[in-house]
C-alpha cells in the first residue's frame, strides 16, 4: 500500500516537472551531449578537410619497399592553392591547384605533375618528363604516386561532396581515442578505392588510420600514421610520417613530411603549363 502511494504521489508531480519528464526532443538531446556526441559524419570529415592549408609548401620524402624488402627513396615538393571562396565555393569554376615536383632520385629529377580540380569537373591534369620535352594530359588520380603504393589522389585536393559520409561507434588506435567514419564514394567519381573507413583523432582530425576497398568488397589499401608523429605547422596539424601497405602486392610506402611553409607566396604562373616546362 505504501508503494502505491508513493507511485501516486510521484504521478502527481507539478505540471512543470511533467514537462521535464517528456522525451527530450532533438536540440534537447544534442544540447546535453559532449560536444564530439553531436558530430555527424559529413561534419567530422568538413573537420579534417579545413585542417590542411589554403596555400602551402611541402617537401616530402617517401621509401618504398618490395616485397623481397629492397628499398627506393624518392624525393619530392608539393605546392597546393585553394581557390574556394569563404563559402567554400570553386571561383572562376577552379577548386584547388597542385603541383608536384619530382628532386630525387637523379634520373626523374624536374619531373612535375599538375592537377587542377575544377567543378564542374572533370578536373586537368598533366604530366612533364623532362625527357620527353613536353606536356600531356594524362590520368593522375588513380595513378600511383612516382611508383610509390600512395596515389595522387591522397595528396591531392579532396571535395566533400564525392561521397557519402556515415559515423560508426568511437574506437581507438594504439590507445588513442578516433572518429570513425565511413566515406562511400559516388559513382561519377573514378577512384581506385569505393570505400574508405577514417579513423580521424579527435583533438586535431588527423587520421591515424585509413582502410580502403575497391569496387568489389576486396580490402587493397591500409595506411597508418604515429599519434607521436602529428606536429603543428602555424594553426593546423600534420601528421609528419604515415605508411601506405597494399594489400595485394605486399608492398609498403612510408610517407616523411620534412618541411612546411605556411601560406607561401606563389608566382601568378606557378600553376602553368609553361612553368610545367621550365618556362617564364
């Protein structure tokens, strides 16, 4: 009988208390969680994409090895410029600029590459071999990297909407917390990878892992980077060695970041064919 009337009593409660008691609605619910709680997955990738530089320059290094373990180094510098507007809209029907410039080893020296994403796309993309003495057009995105297990699609300028993106449960890697998000690229996009899972930690977006699978299911692709390797350049933060693992060759690419200059000032004709060549 108590029971009874402590249950009545509770059910009495003030129509304000009542109130509290409804089901919390959507801003209710977002409002309470952490602050990561509410991230969708769109959202989390938005954060890693503004984590790079509206204009920066890299020097790289990458070791590549076989699957006997031999090794080749391969030098390179990386110039990028973000052409989107403060509404993150392309100007004048252009995305983003790269430039690729091979230093090392000797017989690809002067080598460059040039991508310019354009949207509408599709995007331009170029190639010069100082052995040939000429530019040509050619297909960057899927091609590896100089012979390396990276390609050019992962250094180069990543539009948020080629894909679909989904959050799957927190997890962790070598005991750092990470956002995991699952990226489904659209069909009007030719990549050599359909899906990619980011394992993004969650201080700086920084992915400490990425998983990649083809068109059929088959995972190809693993990359890894050290949580101890991520290190500030101005405001944003670089992982400064990742490795790249194929799957099926049984290959591997360790990426070194050696340098970074910040916001640099470029030449008007940096990103063009004629500088491609050598030319003014």
């Amino acid at each position: 009988m108590l029971l009874a009337l402590v249950l009545a009593a509770s059910w009495a409660a003030p129509a304000s208390l009542a109130d509290d008691a409804r089901t919390p609605d959507r801003q209710q619910v977002e409002e309470t969680l952490p602050a990561g709680s509410r991230l969708t997955g769109r959202e989390i990738y938005q954060r890693f994409l503004r984590n790079r530089y509206r204009r920066s320059a890299q020097k790289m290094r990458v070791v590549s090895r076989d699957p006997g373990g031999s090794e080749q180094v391969t030098k390179f510098d990386a110039k990028l410029e973000d052409h989107r507007d403060e509404n993150e809209n392309a100007v004048d029907g252009v995305l983003a600029k790269l430039l690729v410039e091979v230093t090392s080893p000797f017989d690809m020296r002067h080598t460059r590459y040039l991508i310019i994403a354009r949207d509408p796309g599709p995007d331009d993309e170029f190639v010069y071999q100082p052995s040939e003495r000429r530019v040509r057009r050619t297909q960057l995105k899927t091609t590896p990297l100089m012979g390396t297990d990276y390609t050019f699609d992962d250094v180069a300028y990543h539009d948020i909407d080629n894909a679909d993106y989904v959050r799957l449960p927190d997890s962790t890697v070598d005991g750092v917390p990470v956002y995991v998000v699952e990226a489904i690229v659209k069909e009007t996009r030719e990549v050599e990878h359909h899906k990619t899972l980011w394992y993004l930690e969650m201080e700086h977006y920084v992915p400490l892992r990425a998983r990649y699978w083809d068109d059929f299911g088959v995972e190809i692709r693993e990359m890894t980077a050290p949580h101890e390797s991520i290190k500030p350049f101005g405001e944003l933060w670089v992982a400064t060695e990742s490795t790249m693992r194929d799957l099926l060759q049984r290959t591997s690419s360790s990426l070194f970041v050696l340098d970074v200059e910040t916001d640099p000032v470029f030449h008007e004709k940096l990103f063009s064919l004629a500088r491609m060549t050598g030319g003014k």
